[in-house]
C-alpha cells in the first residue's frame, strides 16, 4: 500500500492549520504592533515527497523538520503607520488559494478511498 | 481539540469591530455635544485591539478590544455667543470629532468586519468538505 493516505492526510492537516494563521492574520488586521504570520509549505514537499532513502551513512540527509512543527513565521514587507503588516488582499488570497488545497486534498483522498473500495468489492 | 478554534479567531474579530463600530457611531452621535453627565465637553473616544490566544497553547490569534481609550486632543472652539454653553467671550468648547475621519474609520472597520465574514464563510466551507470525506 502506498502512503497517499498518510500524505494526503497530513496535507489536509497542513491547510486547516495554515486557514487557522490566515484567519488569525485577518483578525488582526487593525491590531498595533501585530505582524502576520505564515506556515511554510516546501518542508513539507521536501520531507514528504521528494525525501530520498539513504542507504548509506555518508548520504547527505534531508534536515527539513517535520511540518506539524513547523513554526509560523514572521514576514516582514511593509509596515503600516500602526507597525503591523498585514495586507488584507493578500491574506484573503492566500485563504482563498489555501481553501482549494484543501478542498482538492479532500477529493484526492475521497477518491483514493473509493478506489480501494472499489478493489475491494470487485474481485 | 481545537478544530474550531479557527471560528473563534473570526468571531472575536467580528466582536471586536463591532465594538468599534459603536465606538465610532458614538463619537458620530455627540459631534455637538458641548457638555456631559460630568459636566466637561465630550472627548473623542477610540478603541486599542490587541492580540489574543484563543487556545491554551497560545499559537493562534485572536482580536479582543484592550481598552477604549479616550482621545485627548485639543477641543474645537468655536465662537457662537448665543449657544447657551459659550463662555463670557462668546466662545463655546466643542468636542474634538472630526466627522470625515469617523466616517473613514467607520467604513474601514465595515471592510474588516466584511473580511472576517467572508474569512468565517470559506472556514465554514472547508468544513462542510471535509464532513464528505470518504462519501
């Protein structure tokens, strides 16, 4: 068996946690001193789908940590009179775009249920 | 758990600029107010948010109003001897409300209450798919 359900389900766990950012950074839009936050998401491809097995101890090894750890982030461009950066548009974007991934993550993983489902009943 | 922690996020944003929103619609209210129950003219008052946990942990953030603060710049004065708060040279103390600046807030705290609304919807969404996994 392939490991798409465990990747799929942490890419699920990976958006609902970066929606939870996002919404905290739209919260704060109008908070002094607030700075929006991000989660990185190449780690996790990195870790996730592109790790190569080592075979030998002299491989060089990934040092991606991984994501569930992975820490919010600071950005810092631009910085309004009240010294927070959140840019509404933006945020609103990346909710937008990360909704989507999460919605596809969704699907993929419904589909690859039905799948084995279907490999199941019909032998 | 803290699954709906991200509605949680959104609800004290829309609390939050809603209180600001009666804040704003207050100072709009007493643009003439030359006197108040404790006698002085009415001083502009403004909201300060500030970042909130909304789990134990701490890692996501809320809004909450910290305080209304007032604002304590200086008073308009006006001269107008036949208001019955002027002073012995005519003069009457009016409150430091600049009407355009109230509206300019009041539409900006509309956009975030908007956002926030539409941030709660997609969350909502979200939701609602993840319910169909495996259907």
């Amino acid at each position: 068996m392939d490991n798409s359900f465990y990747l799929l389900e942490n890419l699920i766990h990976f958006t609902n946690k970066r929606h939870k950012v996002i919404a905290s950074n739209i919260a704060n839009i109008d908070t002094p001193d607030f700075r929006a936050k991000d989660l990185r998401f190449s780690k996790v491809l990195d870790k996730e789908l592109l790790a190569l097995t080592d075979t030998h101890d002299r491989h060089i090894r990934s040092e991606s940590e991984k994501f569930n750890k992975n820490t919010t982030t600071l950005e810092s461009n631009l910085i309004w009179a009240d010294r927070n950066n959140v840019e509404l548009d933006i945020e609103i974007a990346k909710m937008t775009e990360n909704a989507l991934l999460g919605e596809a993550s969704i699907k993929l993983l419904s589909t690859r249920m039905r799948m084995f489902k279907d490999a199941v009943r019909r032998r | 758990m803290d699954s709906f922690s991200v509605f949680k996020i959104s609800a004290s944003a829309l609390d939050s600029q809603r209180k600001r929103m009666n804040v704003i619609a207050s100072n709009m209210a007493n643009v003439h107010s030359t006197s108040t129950e404790d006698q002085g003219v009415y001083q502009r008052k403004d909201v300060l948010f500030e970042a909130t946990p909304v789990d134990p942990k701490g890692k996501y953030e809320g809004v909450k109003v910290k305080e209304i603060v007032i604002d304590n710049t200086q008073p308009i004065v006006v001269y107008d001897p036949a208001h019955p708060d002027a002073d012995a040279e005519g003069y009457v103390t009016m409150p430091n409300i600049n009407i355009i600046e109230e509206m300019v807030n009041m539409m900006m705290a509309t956009r975030a209450y908007e956002a926030n609304v539409s941030a709660f919807n997609i969350s909502k969404e979200l939701f609602m798919k993840t319910m169909e996994i495996g259907r």
